[in-house]
C-alpha cells in the first residue's frame, strides 16, 4: 500500500496526467557494428529514448494490397505480386513511421530485434498501433 501512494503522490508532484505514458529518461544506442538496417523502420539507432518494436507480417498482411494479392490469386513471382508487395511495403513503412511521429516512438524495429542484442534493449510491441493506423486510413478512404 505504501508503494501505491508514493507512485501516485510522485506524479502528482511531477504535474503528470494520469494517462500520460513515462517519460523515457535512458538514452540507448545500438553499436554501428550490430546496426541492421532491414530491421529498423523508424528513427536513429545511434541515440534513442524510447523503442519500441512491431510484427512487420502481421502489418504487411493489413495492408489492401496484400489482401488484392489473396483475393485475386495474384501468382507469387510475378511482376504484379512484386508491384502489389511494394506497395504494402511502402504503405506499412508509412503508417510505422506516423505512428512513431504521434505517440514519441523514437526508434521502431522488427519484432525481437531490439531484444536480441547485447545488451538486450527493452522495447513496447506497438503493432496494434500500427495496425490502428492502417485500418483508419482505410476506413477514411472509402
């Protein structure tokens, strides 16, 4: 109990909202030497306060483009599936890339990326964000 009302009497003298997330206050880096660059979506890897990670997959799967490809059969290899693939790519890229500009995300990466250095840098599974921003942007197109 103790512990509750010092967390609770700490926000209310740093003048935090409730809902507000924590302030990031460790700078992480990861070292030039383990930098893969098909693995980071978002931001700079050499100085970052606050990671997060997403399932690039389950985002290309959201995207329409994926779903013309399985809807019409498109034929894997084909100029078309390459084409229909860019697309989604390019669409997921930007909807990480806005989700990380709205909420303080300052370096997004592949899913179990961030995790798998040495030190391991713990990171927030933002997909559902991610995946927020792919279904509204559809939803105000139609």
């Amino acid at each position: 109990m103790r512990y509750l009302v010092l967390t609770i009497w700490s926000v209310f003298l740093l003048g935090a909202e409730a809902n507000e997330p924590p302030k990031a206050t460790t700078t992480y880096s990861i070292p030039a030497d383990k930098i893969e660059v098909q693995k980071l979506y978002f931001g700079n890897a050499k100085s970052f306060r606050k990671p997060g990670n997403v399932d690039y997959e389950a985002i290309i799967k959201a995207t329409p483009e994926y779903d013309e490809v399985k809807k019409k059969k498109v034929e894997v290899g084909t100029g078309k599936y390459w084409i229909l693939l860019s697309q989604a790519s390019d669409r997921a890229v930007r909807a990480i890339s806005e989700v990380g500009q709205e909420t303080g995300y300052d370096l997004i990466a592949a899913q179990g990326y961030l995790g798998s250095l040495d030190p391991p840098i713990p990171a927030n599974d933002i997909t559902p964000l991610v995946l927020a921003k792919l279904t509204d942007k559809d939803t105000k197109k139609k």
